[in-house]
C-alpha cells in the first residue's frame, strides 16, 4: 500500500511586476521557509527537494534552498514549462507515496522580464517547433503577435466557430477572475474590472484582449509533502493530502485533430482529469473548488469542458449561469487565477496548491468557499505536460 501524501504546509510571497521583485533565490528561500513555518517544521527534517523553474541556470534550485540550509539532501531542478510547479509537486507526491522518502519540499520560482514569453536559445532545434507548424498550418503566424497568445487565441476561434461562443463571455471570466483576486493580497492584480473595460483594452490576437492575457510576474511558492506516519511524529499539521494525482503529455491527437484546442491541450487535461477522477473515487459534479490554468481566457473556457465541469459546448452557459463563482456551481480560481493573481511560471503550480490548501483548511477569509471537503487543480504546459490534482480534507476522506 503506498503512503498517504499529507501537505502539512505551504507557502507564498506576493506576485509582483517584473523588475519590482527581489532576486529568484530570496524569493525562493523565502517561501520555502514560509511553507516550513506553516508546517511547524526544521528544515533539517526535509529529506529531498524538487525546485522548478523556467527561465534560470542550471542549480538555481541549490542557490534558493541553500539560504535555508546546507543539508547535504537531493534537491531536483525540475523544468516543464507553465506546469514545472505542479511537476515538482508531482514527483514529491511521487517520492512520499511510494515510500522513498518521509519528506519531500516542492518549491517553485520564476523571475521574469517585462513581455512576451520568448525562446532563450535560438542556436538549437525549438521544442514548440512542432506545435508552431501545426498552428501555422490551421491558420497562419502572425509575425506582430505574441506566439503564446496566438496558441490560445486560436483555441477561443476554434471553440467559437463549432459553438458559436460570444467574445463577451470572455471577458466575463477575466472580469470574474478580477473580482475574486480583489480579496486576494497576495496577486498582482487587486482592480476589478468590468466585462466592458476587458473589451475595451487592446487586441493582442482576436478575440483577445490584453486583459484577457495574462501578465509576466515574478514570484515563489512551496509546499511541505510527508508521510502521514511523519507527519503525526514531528506534530505537523495533516488536515489536507492529495487523494489523487496524474501528469500527462500529448498524444496523437494533439496533431492529427486538426483542432486549436487539442494543440494547447484538451486531449492532455481530459486525460489527467478523468484519471484523478477514477483514482480519486469522485466526478466532476463533486467538486466545488476549482484552480485552473487560466494563462488566457481561452484556456478558462476549453478547460471547463476538458475536466468535465461543463459539458462538451456548455463551457459558455456553465459562465453565463455564474456557476464558476461564488453562489455557483463550482468557484473556479478563487485566488483570481494567472489572470489576475499572476503566472510566475514556476510558481503557478505551486500557487495554487497554496490556494486550495488554504481552502481546504477554511482559512481563505474572504476568499473562502464555503464547506468545502475536496479542490482540484489543473496545471497546463506547452510543449507539452499537464498535471491534475485533486486534494482532500482528512474530513472527506
């Protein structure tokens, strides 16, 4: 039998604009010392560490952790684009479970420059290559906009052409995710925002508007992951642990559909989902919390149908019912999401489970979602990984 993966602790620093933040490695020490002060442990007791991070040198994983301690412990530098957080997440998870360690600190950071999301390296074969042929030959390259924005833009075309899906229900998530971040002193976005103000900004890559993008940000987040056996000898906290786990990469369809959605991963976040589902011994409709990877307003509206929170083609009524937040059916992104809280991309995955732990625990405040016992997160990368998790109140268990 494997071990129950507790998270006894998280962890998070403010999301910030580019060049207003502190150094990766302060930021990074500094929620990983805030997730071990939650969990109430000494960072002597931690046994491995998983670190990711995008944009970075090799071993910055060991310049964050080393302003905590010189343990002499395995730290991993994990990369997989927008979802390295929730990769690391998913190996320490991984390692707890399967009973190769007791203690395991997922930490992930990014310190990002002002724009757009660019290569680094510009000498070697590009590893969206092949999503960027298959993009430019379902509808052209825009050499003016930004590449990730025409991915998920043409996602929004594609859901709007077989669905006949209105711009202004995109604008409805961002104003939503506006809303909900407003009680959210950690994002870097606290303005709310009307669907008309959304609109109003300018078109990145229609239907798109710059609001409906979101921004570059600089920030860290941790979380502590034991044995439940670990975690009642050294006093930790065990209200929450993750029920059920999966990561999935891209399969054939990604390609072969032919279709903007499946590109940016559908087929991936179906999969996972309905494998957490299975593992998990839940459905959709039991689940009342919900942190997805909104890095575009586009990928809001596909993901609903892809974690079956909304049927194939409902994703704009499940909007226009208002049951993605609060008085709804499931609140989605109560932190205000990449959209408004912010898209370190290290940090994502880890934000999140911030956030749902926190919810779990019924200490949101203002964000909290009444009652909840179960949370669900969903982390999306190009390139490509998706990791679903769902958690659980040891009162649900």
């Amino acid at each position: 039998m494997s071990n129950k993966a507790i998270v006894a602790g998280v962890g998070m620093i403010p999301f910030t604009k580019p060049g207003a933040s502190e150094s990766y490695d302060v930021m990074g020490s500094t929620a990983a010392r805030r997730a071990l002060i939650d969990a109430g442990l000494d960072y002597g007791k931690v046994q491995q560490a998983y670190v990711g991070y995008v944009y970075g040198d090799s071993t910055c994983g060991q310049a964050a952790l080393y302003e905590v301690g010189l343990s002499g412990i395995p730290i991993f530098n994990v990369n997989n684009n927008c979802s390295t957080g929730s990769s690391a997440l998913y190996l320490a998870r991984q390692a707890v479970e399967s009973g190769m360690t007791d203690c395991a600190l997922a930490l992930g950071f990014e310190q990002m420059n002002p724009g757009a999301l660019g290569s680094v390296f510009d000498d070697r074969t590009n590893p969206l290559g092949r999503f960027s042929d298959e993009m430019s030959g379902l509808q052209g390259y825009d050499e003016k906009a930004p590449f990730a924005a025409q991915f998920f833009g043409g996602a929004a075309r594609e859901h709007m052409k077989r669905y006949g899906t209105r711009p202004e229900t995109l604008a409805k998530i961002r104003a939503k995710a506006s809303r909900h971040a407003a009680a959210n002193p950690l994002a870097i976005f606290n303005k709310e925002v009307t669907e008309e103000e959304v609109l109003a900004t300018p078109m990145i890559f229609d239907p798109l508007t710059r609001l409906q993008c979101c921004p570059p940000t600089c920030g860290a987040a941790a979380a502590v992951v034991c044995s439940e056996a670990f975690a009642k000898a050294h006093g930790l906290r065990t209200e929450v642990f993750i029920a059920a786990q999966a990561m999935t990469t891209d399969f054939d369809s990604t390609f072969d559909a032919h279709d903007m959605r499946k590109v940016v991963g559908y087929d991936m976040a179906k999969a996972a989902a309905e494998q957490v589902y299975e593992e998990g011994g839940v459905a959709p409709e039991d689940i009342r919390v919900c942190e997805l990877h909104d890095c575009f307003t586009a990928n809001e509206l596909i993901t609903y149908e892809a974690l079956g929170l909304a049927p194939e083609g409902g994703a704009e009524q499940f909007i226009l019912d208002g049951n993605n937040t609060y008085g709804g059916r499931c609140v989605t992104n109560p932190s205000g999401g990449l959209l408004s809280k912010g898209h370190p991309l290290g940090a994502t995955g880890l934000a999140q489970c911030y956030e749902l732990v926190s919810q779990l625990r019924g200490t949101a405040e203002a964000r909290q979602v009444p009652g909840v016992n179960l949370a669900l997160q969903h982390n999306l990368g190009l390139g490509g990984a998706c990791v679903v998790t769902l958690y659980k109140s040891q009162s649900a268990a």
